[in-house]
C-alpha cells in the first residue's frame, strides 16, 4: 500500500513539475524572439540578442543609436558623434519587466530580487542616468522581482 502511496505522489508530483512552460529563443533575421516547445511565437522577435538566465526569465539585449551633439564654441563650432550602444532588459514568463537600461548582468535572488550590475566605463548613459547613478564607475541596483526600483 505505502509504495502504490509513493508511487502515486511521484506521478502527481512529476505531472506538475513538468507542465511548466518552456520557452526557447530563436532568431528570425537579425533579430530574437521566443517560442514554445511546438514552435509557437510567444515573443516575436524584436531584440538584437536574448539570454537564459534562469527559470522563466531570460536577459533581452538592443541596440541603439544615440546621436549627440556638443557646440564647442557658440554658434561656431559643433561636434556631431553617433553612437551605437547596448540596452538591456529583462523578461519573466515571455513579458517584459524591464526595458532598456545600461545593465550588463541581472541574477534573480531566491525569486525575491532582482540585482543588476552596470559598469559604466562600458556604458554609455545619458545625463539623467549618470546623475541618478551619482557618477560612479560600476554599481548594482535592487529591484524588486517585480523590476522595480527597491
């Protein structure tokens, strides 16, 4: 009796351990997306690359074009640059839950925190973002699992 028991719980637990969504990145283009195991588009691709990072979540990646420019002297001289830079973002379950932001590395705490870590010196960051992140050289911000600041 104690082994059928067993061997029920073990059925019943396995059933819901694997009826989990799997998602799976693939790339149509230049571009990622996700799909499920039947091949169905969850996501369509959108991001220049996509990451596993654990579970349900994956780390999306974009970049964009930042065009600047600086007037070296009034109304005379101006330097125009263009730049390509790398925004990352953050995906649980296929939905986005964190959008383009300097970070190059996001690791989920016991599913009740999100740490993410920006090495500035890599990144370009506009004013807002150098300001709010008090001109340091690398840091790491606590959202919530969410992706809220903390």
């Amino acid at each position: 009796m104690i082994k059928h028991l067993i061997l029920l719980l073990f059925i019943f637990n396995t059933q819901f351990t694997t009826a989990q969504d799997v998602l799976i990145p693939y790339k149509k283009g230049n571009q990622f997306g996700l799909c499920d195991k039947q091949g169905k588009i969850i996501v369509q691709p959108q991001y220049h690359n996509v990451y596993w990072l654990r579970d349900e979540y994956f780390m999306i990646e974009n970049k964009i074009v930042l065009n600047d420019t600086l007037e070296t002297a009034p109304n005379r001289y101006f330097l125009r640059k263009n730049d390509t830079v790398k925004v990352t973002g953050l995906m649980y379950k296929g939905k986005e839950i964190i959008a383009n932001q300097p970070y190059e590395n996001y690791r989920i705490h016991n599913n009740k925190c999100i740490i993410a870590t920006c090495n500035t010196r890599y990144n370009h960051l506009s004013k807002e973002q150098y300001k709010t992140f008090k001109q340091r050289d690398k840091f790491e911000a606590l959202l919530s699992i969410s992706g809220k600041n903390a």
